[in-house]
C-alpha cells in the first residue's frame, strides 16, 4: 500500500463514510502520532473480536501507534490470537500457515527489496509463543541466522490461548494449565539467549506496562531491522482466559510480572547501536535547530 492508495480522489469525499474519512485526514498515515494522543485520532486498529481485557489487544494496538510507516509496512501473523487484531488493521496483512511465519516474511522482504527498490518496505511478523518458539522454531531460528532484514515480535502469553490453554515451549515450569493437567516439566525457553546466539541486531523484552516504552522499541526494531539486519521483540501479552486473571487485574498482573520476572532489556550488536546513535544524534540536532520548528 502507498499512500496514494488510501488518499481521496478529489470531489468523492462526500461519499466516503466518516470513518474512512477521518482515516486518510487524520491517523498516522497522515502524520507521525504520539502514544499519548491515542483515542484522539483514528487509529489504524478500532474493533477487534479478542476477549474483554486481553493484554495482547493493547500491545497490538500501541504497536500500530509506533509504526515508523505504516503505508509502507506488511505484518505477517498465522494462526492465534494476535491475527484477530492484525487482519483488522488498516495495514496489510498476510497470513502465513502456522509455523511459516518467518520464511513467508523472509520471502516478503526479499521480494519487496526488488519491486519497490527506491523505497523502505517494513515486514513484521507478529506471532503467539507457541507460533514462533515452537511450531515455528526452526523458521524463526533460520531466519535470524541468515540476517532477514525484518522484525519479529512475539506476542507471549505463555500458553496456545487459540486454542484453549495447552503448554508452549515460554510456559513456565510447573505451570499447571486447562491442557497441561500436571504442570509444564520443562524450563520458559530462552528465545532471547538464542536470538543473541543468532546474531540478532537488536533484541528486546517488554511489557505493555509502559505504553511509550512499548512504542519506543517497535520503533527501534522496525528501523534497525530496516537498516541493519533481523530484530526480535519478546513481548509479555498476558492471556487473562487461560491463566484466570480477573480482567479489572489484567495491568496489575502485568507489573507483577514485569517486577518479578519479565523486566524490560534491550540488546544492541555493534552495528545496530552504531546506528541508533546517529539517529538519536540526528534527531537531537532536528530538535535543537533553530531553522526547524
Ligand atoms: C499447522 C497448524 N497446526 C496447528 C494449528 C492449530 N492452532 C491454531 S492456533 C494454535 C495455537 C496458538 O497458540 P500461540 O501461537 O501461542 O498463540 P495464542 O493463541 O496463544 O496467541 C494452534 C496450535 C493450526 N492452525 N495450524
Ligand atoms: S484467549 Fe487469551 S490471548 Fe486469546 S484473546 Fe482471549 S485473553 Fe487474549
């Protein structure tokens, strides 16, 4: 999609529902937008049909927030409860078979470099636990392995919430679940620890306790990823079906969790810090000129 797409042929805006309308005047195809004035524009996701509550519609929603570009960005997602959300969003979405996530985006990307060669095309792929640490394993593990310029965030609820509550591979030991009766035997797998084996460029963990914080890692993985080569977002999106979690307590368990266990972290390679820095160093220089207001 470019903009052209979604911009209004003159004299048809009187046709145009109001939502579509308030879509192409005023979202974040028309200007960058901050997390703050979420609920003050139309935003790139509105219904979703995901339980009351679920951590996971938030995470999705501040990430649409965060998109450097989304005219020019493609999510791929695949069975779970995250597609729910992503084939609703004003961005497209390609769904790939469970498990595939990570060769369909590696296909993507590869061919979007050819066709649109004078512009950046951004590929997420967005996934549950079970998706990208199990059925998808070796497509993620390969993927990073051999530096795939695109992102991938895994929406970790630490459980399969699609399809009612079996133990993934980011369960927690001894977790006693609808479909693991007798406690999970095995340890939360270390999907950071291996995305750093892997030679990920930037690697980050998080919880959507912190909405800027949220918005300020998609932003970094996006254009690392752009730029430098694979990045890898782990975020905990808490299932508050499967694990019994009050829907009023959904943020307090998500800072319970964040404090215990889950706290944020970043990981830069050598090369993607080298970047991030002039862009920071670029921005600050934007900031402090007096030319540009
Ligand atoms: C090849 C294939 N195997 C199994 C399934 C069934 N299936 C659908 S969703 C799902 C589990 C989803 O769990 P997860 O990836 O952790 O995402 P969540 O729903 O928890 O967000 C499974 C096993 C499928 N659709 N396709
Ligand atoms: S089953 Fe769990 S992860 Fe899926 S939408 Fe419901 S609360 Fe969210």
């Amino acid at each position: 999609m470019s903009l052209a797409t979604v911009r209004v042929s003159p004299g048809f805006e009187q046709y145009l529902p109001q939502e579509y309308y308030d879509l192409v005047k005023d979202s974040q195809f028309v200007s960058p937008r901050k997390v703050s004035e979420m609920g003050s524009f139309k935003e790139l996701i509105e219904e979703h049909p995901m339980c009351a509550g679920c951590a996971m519609t938030l995470f999705i929603r501040t990430m649409y927030v965060a998109l450097p570009s989304p005219e020019n960005t493609v999510f791929v997602g695949t069975a779970g409860c995250g597609r729910l959300v992503l084939s609703q969003g004003a961005v497209p979405f390609i769904y790939g078979n469970y498990g595939d996530t990570n060769a369909v985006a590696s296909g993507l990307k590869r061919g979007l470099g050819i066709r649109f060669a004078d512009k950046p095309k951004d590929v997420i792929v967005a996934a549950g636990d079970g998706g990208l640490a199990d059925i998808g394993f070796s497509m993620v593990m390969h993927s990073w392995f051999r530096k795939e310029k695109f992102t991938t965030v895994m929406l970790d609820n630490e459980v399969y919430g699609n399809t009612g509550g079996q133990e993934s591979g980011m369960t927690q030991k001894g977790m006693v679940l609808k479909m693991a009766p007798n406690g999970k035997k095995f340890e939360k797998m270390d999907m950071i620890g291996l995305a750093k084996t892997a030679g990920v460029a930037y690697i980050a963990r998080v919880v959507p306790t912190n909405p800027n914080r949220v918005a300020a890692t998609i932003q970094k993985a996006v254009l690392i990823a752009r730029e430098i080569g694979p990045t890898f977002v782990q975020a905990y999106t808490s299932c508050n079906i499967e694990y019994a979690i009050p829907t009023p307590k959904v943020m307090d368990d998500a800072r319970e969790v964040e404090n215990a266990r889950y706290q944020f972290t970043e990981y830069f390679s050598d090369d993607a810090k080298e970047y991030w820095d002039n862009i920071v160093v670029e921005k600050r220089k934007i900031k402090g000129s007096a030319t540009v207001e």
